[in-house]
C-alpha cells in the first residue's frame, strides 16, 4: 500500500493524503501571493488594519470555497456567481472606498484562480499569481502614473478666488495649510456665505493615498 493511497475504513474515506498535500501547496502559494498584494502594495499607502483584515480572511474563505466546491463539479457559472457575490460586499456600516473595492475584486479573482485551477500544474499555477504581483506592483508605483493627493476645502476667502489672483490664492492656501499646493480648482460659490468650495492639489513626498482625500462633509456617525 502506497503512502499517497487514500485510507478507508469499512468504505468510507478517512485521509487522502495526495488531496491534502495538493490542497496545502495550493493554499500556500494563494496565501504567500495574496498576503504579499496586501502587505507590501496596500497597506503601506492605505495604513488601514481593517481592510488588512478583511482582504486575508475573504481570500482564504472564497479559495476554501472554491476549492471543495471544485470536487463537486463547480460549474464556471456557479464560481463566477460566488464570485460576484463576495466582489461586490458593501458594508452597511459605510461605503467601501474605489481603492478598496478595487483591491476586493482584485484579490477575489486570484483565489478564484488558485482555487479552481485544479488540471493545472504548481508551477503553471504560480505564472498567473506572478503577474498579479507584477500588475499590483507596477500600478501602485510611481512608473507609470504619480499619485498627485487631493483635498476638498470650504473657504472663506472668495476675494482670492478670480482667475487673475489665482498665485495669490495659491500662496494664502499653502500659508494656512502647510501644504506645497500646486494647482487649484475653484466649485461651489456661495456669495451669501462668502465661501467657496475648493479642491486643492498638493505635492506629498511619501506619496500615500487616503480615503479622505475626496470627502467633501463629514461621515455620519452609526
């Protein structure tokens, strides 16, 4: 009797060993390669625990699924349905940020791929996580396209506001602002109030996005 054979007892199976060492290995590379997305291209510009979090625990839930629903004969009806049902979450409590959701998808799709990519060899398998992390990698840099961060502001100043006055504007915002602001959008202005909307763009060296850069009131408490 082989190692690998599965074990039985009175016709019911007790350990396969060759399901279990493929499944661990597949699981493995599904971790390493979603924890590294997470770990080394979100959560240094996102600081945010939670989305950390979530996106480990929701990759290891729909690779789990996929994976023994695959022995059942998942159809890629059925797999593309769970998958657009873990992709499109939204939390009651608040609204899923674009670069959140972006990730949720992109990461959803990967342990879709590691989960149901069973005639697939290990090392055929680890070709389209590398070009995931690549993608990740490539994207969240600054090669391509450099992060300018932006923010709302309501001012109070609208004597400034005019095209013509717009260096002064610039330089009274990087004054109350400390911020090395390099261009200006002049929104809502409101005479009555003597305010205006802005949105301002700033030069930020550590180049981190945050999801506060377009909020223009503050969230409501739950």
């Amino acid at each position: 009797m082989s190692f690998l054979e599965p074990i039985s007892v009175m016709g019911v199976p007790v350990l396969d060993i060759r399901g279990l060492l493929e499944m661990l290995i597949r699981f493995t590379l599904n971790i390493l390669a979603v924890g590294s997305i997470v770990r080394f291209f979100y959560y240094p510009k996102s600081q945010r625990r939670d989305y950390y979090f979530t996106f480990i625990l929701i990759s290891v839930s729909i690779f789990m699924l996929v994976y023994y629903m695959e022995g059942a004969k998942l159809k890629v009806g059925a797999a593309l349905g769970l998958f657009a049902i873990f992709g499109i979450i939204r939390y009651r409590t608040e609204a899923v940020p674009i670069r959140e959701m972006t990730y949720l998808f992109f990461l959803v799709a990967l342990s879709v791929i590691n989960g149901m990519a069973e005639e697939m060899s290990i090392i055929e398998l680890m070709i389209p996580n590398l070009i995931f992390i690549l993608v990740a990698w490539l994207f969240e840099s600054s090669r391509l396209v450099r992060h300018v961060p932006s923010k709302y502001i309501c001012y109070d100043n609208i004597s400034l506001i005019t095209p013509e006055r717009r260096a002064d504007l610039i330089a009274d915002l990087k004054q109350r602002t400390g911020l090395n602001v390099i261009r200006v959008e002049v929104g809502t202005i409101d005479f009555l109030r003597d305010s205006a909307l802005l949105k301002i763009y700033y030069e930020d060296a550590e180049e981190k996005g945050s999801e506060m850069e377009d909020m223009i009131r503050l969230p409501k408490n739950n």
